[in-house]
C-alpha cells in the first residue's frame, strides 16, 4: 500500500466491501492492487457468509434445559393465553439436522422419473417404515440418521417436488414450521414417529402436509 | 371492546413471522453468545420483548433486522445484570460435533473456529454485517461508536481472517 488514497481505499474495502463510497469505487478503478485487495475481500466474505451461516445443529446442545433465569410468571401466563405457547417449547435442532442432510442429496430434487412401488417398499422395508404415499415418488434412499436409517423420499406434487423424511423415531410434541439453509419446511407428528417435509419455495400447503401424513396414518 | 389486531400484529400473522425467523435469530444470537445456552436464553427473551412491542412493527419486510436489534440488545443487558463470564478464547468449543466437522468443509470449520475467537468488539459489528445485513452507519448507531470506528473495528477482523483463508494480512489501519 503505498499512497494515502490507497489506504483510506483498503479501510473501506476491508471494512465494508459491499458498501464502497464513490471515491474509493473510482480509485479502484485506476490502482491494480486496491483492486485485487477488493477482489480478494469480496471472495473472504462469500467464505466468510457461509461460515456463519452454520447449521444450527453444528452448535453444541445445551443440557436438559435448566432456565438460566425464570421468566416472569405473569409473562408466561400472558402469552399462553395471547397463543404464544411455542415459544416455551426449547427449538428441536431435529430441523436443522434435516435441512443439513438434504443439503447433501442436491441431486434428489432434479429427478424426474417416477419410481415403481417395488422400488419404493425395498428402501421402506430396509428402513423398516410404512407408508402409503398418494403422490408420485421420483427419489427414494434410505439414509442413515440420528443412528437409523429413514427414507429419504422426494415426491412430486401439484406444489412442486417436496422431500419427505420418515422419521418414525424421532418424538415432537407439536408441528412447527421452519426455514434453514434456504429450505423451507414443517415438522409433523405423524403416527408414533414425525414426517419432515421441505421445499425449495414456499412451505408446502396445510392440505399438502396432511396428505403426505396420511401416508403414515 | 379492543378492535381486532389487524397485519404483522396480528397475533397468528406475528407468531408465524417469529417461528420463521427463530432459525436465523437463534444462529446470530450463538454468534454473539459463544454458548448455544445463553443464546436460547437471549432468543426467548428476545421473543417475549418482540411479542410485547409487537404493534411497533409496521412492515413485516423490516422485522429480521427488528428482531436482531432486539436480540443485540438484549444480549448485552444479559451480560450487564448477570455478569457472565467471558468466554476463554482456548476453550470455545460451540462447534463441538465431530462428526458433522469431518463430513463438512475443513476450510469452513477453521474459519468458523477463527471467527469464534475474535475479540467481541470485532466479532459483533462482524456478525451484525455480514450475518444481520447492518451498514456500517447502523452498526455505528446501535454500538454508540463512530461510523469511522466501526470501519476500523471491521476491518481488522477481517484482517484476522485472511490468513485462515490463505491470504495475506493487510497493513493496518490507524
């Protein structure tokens, strides 16, 4: 770094790359090494978003929840009765473990043909799982989660194509919806066990959710 | 009679906004907190603040940046009443499943490791930009610091960084 123009052009990039003042934008565009410095910044923070985006699941649980501090009870009370009651239910990470596996089966989302119901029972019989699904199934796996295996489906549906995780082991109290890694989705009781389904778009429908249920029901 | 709550604060419209950005909330609240624990502790109280203050919300459009302020807020005030400990940069272990860190990005992992070891006053306007999509002039408003600090706090920390990214360090600023 050599003049005073490059300096106060490497603060503003280095501080804020997205956020450049017109001055240091039209310094870049005379000085090389500003504008390799820039380009190298601009590279660090798309690493550097991803960094932070971490999967919720990669931070550590904390234990069996012992309150830190107590809640006022007239708080509690107050939104109990305002509907607000799944704001005492301590987030399962059970949503981001499955938005985390999904991200690495990319390649289930783009296919296409529809799978014949032998294949479909092959890979829920080795999950050791019913279900009956109504829509076509155009991916199906069985994936090791949570220490079991559970079928990985990817069913088509007049919403677009939805994954659909049978997690006939996994216990939730509730449904809740969620929204990681770009995925939208809904956590469903469904039979002893839980269905996720996630979608690239919007969340799937409330008809849709109890369709896809009713495969386990 | 009270009238209906009508849009954003209405109470299922408002309810379904904070389930929805409950992810996000919680991922920039472990940034700052360094303790998943003390996160959710903030997340909660962040959510009962939110609730209580929700007619303040006028555009659905601004409630992430709303609710992380809040967040921020009450983040600090946690720090402040309970005196907490500070977290022993040797001994952050946030990004602790073994398991997940083989599978995933190496390179990710030790950049995540090197942000969770910033010095807070570096880590925060970090986190709030590049994570809570603040300017700097915003940065600078909720810190109570000046826009000129705020770019020098920032651009040291991603002076740190670059070297866990392969890169050379810059020369500092003033």
């Amino acid at each position: 770094m050599s003049t005073p123009d490059c300096r106060h052009a490497r603060l503003h990039i280095g501080a804020a790359p997205h956020e450049l003042p017109a001055e240091v934008t039209s310094h870049l565009a005379g000085c090389a090494e500003c504008r390799r410095f820039h380009d190298e910044t601009v590279s660090l923070d798309a690493r550097l978003r991803s960094a932070l985006e971490v999967p919720l699941s990669r931070f550590r649980q904390p234990p069996p929840r012992t309150r830190r501090f107590a809640l006022a009870a007239s708080v509690v009370l107050a939104l109990l009765v305002a509907g607000g009651a799944w704001l005492l239910n301590p987030r399962p990470a059970l949503a981001g473990d499955v938005a985390s596996h999904v991200i690495h089966e990319a390649g289930s989302w783009d296919k296409q043909q529809v799978l014949s119901g032998a294949d479909i029972d092959a890979v829920l019989h080795q999950a050791g799982v019913k279900y009956d699904s109504s829509m076509p199934v155009v991916y199906a796996m069985a994936c090791p989660f949570h220490g079991r295996q559970v079928p990985h489906l990817v069913v088509q549906t007049a919403e677009g194509p939805m994954t659909v995780m049978l997690l006939m082991h996994e216990k939730i109290a509730a449904r809740s919806e969620f929204s990681e890694h770009g995925f939208r989705g809904v956590l469903l009781p469904a039979g002893d066990g839980a269905v996720a389904v996630l979608s690239r778009g919007a969340a799937p429908s409330e008809s849709l959710q109890r369709e896809i249920v009713a495969g386990v029901n | 009679m009270k009238p209906a709550p009508r849009g954003t604060t209405g109470a299922a419209p408002f309810t379904r906004l904070l389930e929805m950005l409950r992810p996000d909330l919680l991922r920039f609240a472990c940034w700052l907190a360094r303790d998943r624990s003390v996160a959710e502790d903030v997340v909660q109280e962040t959510l009962i603040r939110a609730w209580r203050s929700r007619e303040e919300l006028k555009d659905p459009a601004a409630a992430r940046p709303w609710l992380f302020t809040i967040a921020r807020r009450e983040h600090a005030r946690l720090y402040e009443r309970k005196r907490l400990p500070t977290v022993d940069v040797d001994s952050v272990e946030a990004l602790g499943d073994p398991a997940l860190a083989s599978e995933g990005d190496a390179a990710l992992h030790d950049l995540r490791g090197a942000i969770m070891q910033l010095p807070d006053e570096y880590r925060e306007p970090l986190v709030m930009q590049v994570l809570g999509g603040f300017s700097t002039a915003e940065i600078a408003g909720e810190l109570g610091l000046t826009q000129a600090a705020v770019l020098t706090r920032l651009f040291r920390a991603r002076n740190r960084l670059r070297t866990i990214y392969g890169l050379e360090p810059a020369e500092d600023v003033e």
